[in-house]
C-alpha cells in the first residue's frame, strides 16, 4: 500500500478507537531496508508494518500507557535473515498515540504533502509539523529554550528543502530531536502523444514516478489540478492554447517541475504569453525549457532519460554535474 494511502487508513482508524503510530527515526545496518514507513496498530489490528514487518511484534510488545515514548530495536544477523531482511541492525523507533497533533501529520501524509516533524527523542513527544511552502505548526507539550526551538527550527527547514524522505536523530544544543521528512512518490503527466511522450512514461517509471499522457485543454488542466510539490508537467505539444494553461496551473503549485519542448523561438512565445498574465520573469523563467540536461541526447530514449535526470535534480534541489568535480555527498 502507498504510504499516502496508508497514512489515511490510519488516520481514519483513529478516528474511530485509540490507535498508535510508530516510525523510525534512526536505522543503523539492516541492509536493502526502506525509509518513511509507518505503523499504526488498535484493537482491531495492524496497519502498515516497519522494515517490512519484521520488528512489528517487537513494537506492538514494547506499548505502554504513555502517549508518547521511544524505544531501540536490535536484530542479530541470524535472527534479521531468518526474518527476511539482508542483515541485523538496530533501529529508534518512536511511538504515539494519535491525536490532534499527529493527525496533522498524517494528514500532509495523506494529502501528498512534502511534510516534516520534529520529535523529542527521550520521551517521543512531537515539537512541531511543517509543510514544504506553508506554515510550522507547533505543538504544544515539552517547554525548551527558544534558542534551542529556533535551531530545530532552522535544522527541520534544511531537511524539508531537500524534498525527499529522510529521517534522523541528532543533538540540538545537547536536546536529542529525531526528524522526519516524509516526500510522496512523484507523478505528473505529459501533454502531448508521440513516441517520444511513450519513452518519458517508461523512462520515469524506472525512477518510480508515475506520469501519463493527455492530449486535449479539458484533460490536461484537470490533470495539474490533481498534482502537488515533487510532480511533473512536461509540454511536448507547440499548442499554446493548452501549455499555457496548463503552465498557469502549475506555475501556483510550490516545487513542482514543468519542462516544455521546442525551439528558443517557441520558448520566447510561451514566456510572453505568460508575462501577460501577470507572472514576473522569475516565475516563468522557473520553466525548464528547451527541456532536458544537455547530453547530446537524439532518440526519443535518450531525450527522456535527459528530461528525467533534470526532473530527478529539480526535485532533490541539485545543480545537475558531474560527481568526479563534485564536492559534498554523493547520494541524495
């Protein structure tokens, strides 16, 4: 189940009975693992399951009548194999009760909201929420330092900007916060049917985003209408009459990639039509357009892997380069 889908069942099931929410916050070994999973349990059962499963039990057992608390799991190498994970490890977890404050996580979760939390690590009390381009939500409970909230603060910002799951316990002025970033899997649609439209769909379906094909006005302004931060709208077609709407959509939602084929010629005509609109240079000078990196790309294959790699460095908040004159880290 997607994680959005699972973070509205959960969020539906509190709802009705008290429900627990778990999530790791740090993983250390536990190779081939995966990050952003949830768990939600009650009375009526599990929903969802972390490392695919595997330490459930362990979870659930470790529940008790507070509403937040944090605890380690550890796993040998022959106790994680024999439950289907590559090697042993240890993971934090964090559990809660879900209330006001967690359904507002969720509920980013569930929207596909790019959404991120902080947590106090020793008692696994939740500091504050905040969306990628809205406003921090913060929670009330554990009383720390302004100095101390202004830094978590600033920390839970510089993850949220890179707009991909991730998660990680670290010392705030001697304050253990574990943070959270949870990114939903991209999707978008590509406006315009050719062959070249068929190889993006494929190409972009390898880095798992999901984008499909529309032709008319109608369907394509209803498609962008249905996308949010970390998609895709790609513009094959020269109708101006469709891309520039369809731009005028996509330009209000924050983070989003709109790529646009054509000549400098068509380019400049779509830039100018949209400054009429009321859009500043800025703004529609975010449109990657002629679209794709520059890597001497002919065929329809090799155009869509070069439209991909500038989507996956658009979304990762990448200046596309080379990793041998690169500095810094190399994954993510």
């Amino acid at each position: 189940m997607a994680t959005e889908a699972l973070a509205a069942e959960i969020f539906e099931q509190s709802q009705l009975e008290d429900t627990f929410l778990s999530r790791i916050v740090k993983l250390d070994g536990f190779g081939g693992r995966t990050t952003g999973d949830l768990l939600g349990f009650n009375a009526n059962g599990s929903f969802g399951g972390l490392l695919f499963g595997s330490i459930d039990e362990e979870v659930r057992a470790a529940t008790g009548v507070d509403p937040h608390f944090s605890f380690d799991v550890a796993l040998g190498d022959q106790d994680a194999v024999a439950r289907g994970l590559a090697c042993g490890g240890n993971a934090k977890v964090i559990t809660q009760i879900v209330g006001e404050d967690v359904r507002t996580l969720l509920s980013a979760i569930a929207n596909r909201k790019v959404v991120a939390a902080a947590s106090h690590w020793e008692s696994g009390k939740l500091l504050f929420v905040n969306e990628y381009g809205e406003s921090l939500r913060r929670i009330d409970g554990l009383k720390l330092p302004s100095t101390v909230e202004a830094s978590i603060i600033e920390r839970m910002s510089q993850l949220l900007s890179k707009r991909t799951t991730t998660s990680a316990v670290e010392s705030i002025s001697g304050v253990d916060v574990a943070f959270e970033v949870y990114a939903p899997s991209s999707k978008g649609i590509v406006i315009g049917s050719s062959k070249l439209a068929d190889a993006i769909v494929n190409q972009f379906r390898l880095i798992a985003a999901d984008l499909r094909v529309v032709d008319t006005l109608d369907d394509s302004l209803e498609a962008v209408r249905n996308l949010s931060t970390n998609d895709a709208v790609i513009i094959l077609s020269h109708d101006h009459t469709i891309g520039v709407p369809a731009c005028d959509i996509a330009l209000k939602i924050k983070g989003i990639y709109i790529g646009a084929l054509g000549s400098r010629h068509t380019q400049q005509a779509r830039r100018e039509l949209l400054l009429t609109l009321g859009y500043d240079a800025v703004d529609v000078d975010s449109i990657y357009g002629p679209i794709g990196l520059n890597l001497g790309s002919k065929t329809p294959a090799e155009t869509a892997l070069a439209i991909a790699a500038e989507f996956l460095a658009h979304r990762s908040g990448r200046n596309p380069s080379s990793l041998r004159t690169s500095e810094g880290p190399i994954n993510g």
